[in-house]
C-alpha cells in the first residue's frame, strides 16, 4: 500500500457516527503505529483534510472536504439533478428513498429524501458507506454494472450486519441473478433487520450503471400492494435520474421491466 | 513535500471552472513529471478522490469527496446552521451574502446565499479558493484571529487579481489594522473590479475566528444607505452563525461594534 493510500484511508475511519478520533485510537483503527499516524495527520492536516480540535485533542474531518464536494457537485451535479425526481418518488410511495453511487466496492449515499407520511420511517445516514452484499442497491448494481464488479465484491470476506445478511458468494450470485431478471435489486433486512429495500440501477452517458436508486420501508409496512407502488415508480425515477446525469436506462433493461410488468 | 501532499496538492487544481483535467496537463500544472502523476491518480482514483471521464480519459473528482462532506457536515453542519440566519441577511439588505471557512491561508466558501431582488447581482463560486489579502472575509479575519495569519498569509507572495488588489504588505497590514478598528473587513474591486463587500468574522467554541460572512454588490449599487444596512445586519448574522457553531462574537468585539455605533 502506498503512503498516499495509508494516509487517506485513516480519513474511512470517520463518520457519522465517529466523527472526532484520537490518535491512538486511529492508530489501533488503521493497525499502524502511533508516530507514522501522526505523520500522516500532520499532513493531512496542513491541507485541511482534517482538523485538530482544541479542546479534545482529537480529530476530525476538515474544511477541504467541502470544497472538493462542491468542484464535485459543480462537476456531476448529483444532488442537484436527483432532487426533483426524488421527491416525486417519495410522494408517490410514501416512504424514504435514496440515491447511492458506486465507489470501488462501497456505495456512497448522494441524496436522500425523506418520507413524512408516516410516523415510522427509514432514516439514511449519508455519512456511512453501504456495502453492496447487503444492500438492494448494491444487489442491483451488481446485476447491471461490468460482470468484474461481483467478483471483486466476492473477492474479499463479507461482512454479516444483521441476522439476514447473505455473506454466502453463491447465495449473493443467486440473488444477484434474480435482480438481473427482474431489474431490480431487493434487501429483506439485510441491512437492517426491520428494512426492506427495493433498487433500480442508474446510469452515465458510457451507459454505466453507476448507481441505484432505492426505496426503503419498515418491513412491518411491506403489502404487495406497496410492493406494486414500490416497483413502478422506481422505474420513472431511475429513467429520470439516468437523464439527469445523461444517460438513460438501456433497452435491455426497459426489456426486462416491460416483460416483468403486470399490466 | 510529502507524496501524500505531492498527491491531494493535485486535487487543488480542479475547480468549477476546470473540472476535468488530462493527464499531461496535471502534470505541467503541478510541474512533476508524467509517470509519478499518473501514479498518484491511480493511488487517488483507487479510493474514490478521482475518476477518468471514459470518454474524454480525463481525471475529474471523485465520488469519496461526497461522502467526505456529508460526515464533515455531520461533525459541524456549518451549512444547515448557516442557512437561516444568512437567509434573513439577505432578505435584509437585497444583496447576496455567503459564509466563509479559514483553511490554511485560503478560504472555503461553506455556504452562500443569493439574492433575488436585482437584475444583477453577485454570483459566488462555491469551487473556488478564495484569497484572504484579495477578500472582505480575508480581512475581517486576519483581523480576529491569532496574529500568526496575517504573517503566514504575507509571507508567501501574493497575486495581484484585479487592478484594485493591495499586495503591498504594508499596505495590507494598515487594511487589518483598520478592520480590527471597525469590526468589519471591507474589500473594494480586489476580488472583482466591480463588486464591493463587507465582512464580519465568525467565532467558534474555543473563541478562535473559524471564518467570516459576508455581503458582496456590484460596486454602482453600493451608496452610503447601502453600506450603513449591511453593517448592522452583518452584525446579528455573524452574531446567529458563531451561535450556531457554538461559538459567540468575542465582548471585545462587541464593543468595538458598539462604539462605532452612529446611532
């Protein structure tokens, strides 16, 4: 591993819900020693990617970050562009759904919009990465990106998160199969043990899937009849999301949906 | 230098302006040669921070700076906490407001907020590195924070950006002397020709001055009616955002404030 590599991959340590991290903690984290750690803080705190704070000792992320999300945002404007088709899903199924964005073997939460129906609901922490065994949108993403992806998921030991998690590489193969022919990805609390999740990939103008956007609800919730709702407004969402980044949804999987449609 | 910093100090060239940028270009840019460039895009686009544009095999951001910023705002959601109090500043004075983040020797603009009540009106970049000797921000806040900045920021030669822009050290130290006097930060065309701003300086919990907010107008708008509206409500917006960071404007600065009172 290069020294650019170790040191940025004490900045994966950071979330949500561990936003400020000691030194010697990062050094237990990363499994490097405490004064290499703080050679790379050092460095990557004269460039703003972390901050010390004063009072704590501990550290956290700095205020580069949100320059290079806004050269980003400016770039491929995501946030911007799912907005709209965001909302119009979560109004028309009534529950919490999200854009995620493949990032090697992690997905990254790029906007989320929140359901207000209903007292109960899916929160998303945009701070975390998802793994893509266990989510409905790394389901499907799997089933519609470069047939490599999989195999570099499988590559490396899965982690079980809930009591429902498939870590099984021929189980997830199996799964992955079903998205393929059905054009969406599905988690029954794999994730989070009372979740269920339905995705459709999206796509760039290389018409690569690049991403999914998914549908997330209390399994307690789940009726065919939301089932139904769920399925075919995904379909419109991820045509318009694939749009706005200027892509569109290929004709092999417009295929799929239409010879999988009800109606 | 470092090659971790040899390596994001790439990732400083893109900008909303320069989005995309090839290889051999990076490379003249950072005046490194081609071969370790490439290796430390490949080191970057491992982790997410760039990705090739398939089409053009030009680098741009990656998607690891979202995720990056959504755990940044996590930590300190200076966006969320921005947002209201730089709403009612802008619907005070009719121009467009935005606050700043001191990083290193430049500055991040967090979060800005325009102004609808003109034809023209000041567009702010939120890609870009501003410079603090060039800036009202800038100098509102080598004005408030640890005397160090100002000749840390003096020290390196600085760029003439339009022809109002004082570069002469001196001269920028009789600025910061004046805006330490007032309580506000002015730039007059340094920036831009035609645009005028003020600024007052933010403070976070350990009472060190973290940024500024500011109202920037086209230079024509800018009568003295204008100018007496901005300060006082400059004044209970940097007052709400310090709030809002847990911080507050320091007594002394209060006082300042007082003092040059004119009612």
């Amino acid at each position: 591993m290069g020294t650019t590599t170790k040191s940025l991959k004490l900045l994966d340590h950071f979330s949500a819900a561990q936003p400020e991290i000691g030194l010697s903690s990062l050094a237990r984290l990363s499994k490097r020693d405490k004064a290499s750690v703080y050679r790379s803080l050092n460095e990557l705190a004269e460039l703003g990617f972390v901050e010390q704070n004063r009072h704590t000792k501990r550290y956290r992320l700095g205020p580069t970050v949100i320059r290079l999300a806004n050269v980003r945002e400016a770039t491929v404007p995501i946030k911007d562009a799912v907005a709209e088709p965001l909302a119009q899903l979560v109004s028309a199924v009534r529950e919490t759904a999200h854009v995620t964005l493949l990032n090697g073997t992690g997905l990254i939460v790029a906007e989320f919009c929140q359901s207000r129906h209903h007292g109960t609901r899916v929160e998303i922490e945009t701070a975390d990465i998802l793994p893509l065994h266990a989510t409905a949108s790394g389901c499907a993403i799997m089933a519609f990106a470069d047939p490599g992806l999989i195999d570099r998921v499988l590559s490396a030991p899965l982690q079980s998160i809930t009591q429902n998690t498939v870590t099984d590489p021929a189980l997830i193969r199996s799964k992955v199969d079903d998205a393929r022919r059905i054009g969406f990805g599905l988690s029954d609390g794999e994730y989070e043990s009372d979740v269920c999740s339905m995705a459709a990939p999206i796509f760039d103008p290389n018409n690569d899937c690049i991403g999914a956007v998914s549908v997330a609800c209390p399994k307690s919730r789940l009726d065919t009849e939301l089932k139904f709702q769920i399925r075919e407004n995904l379909k419109p969402a991820a045509r318009a999301i694939s749009s706005a980044c200027g892509g569109q949804v290929p004709p092999t999987l417009e295929e799929i949906w239409k010879l999988n449609d009800p109606t």
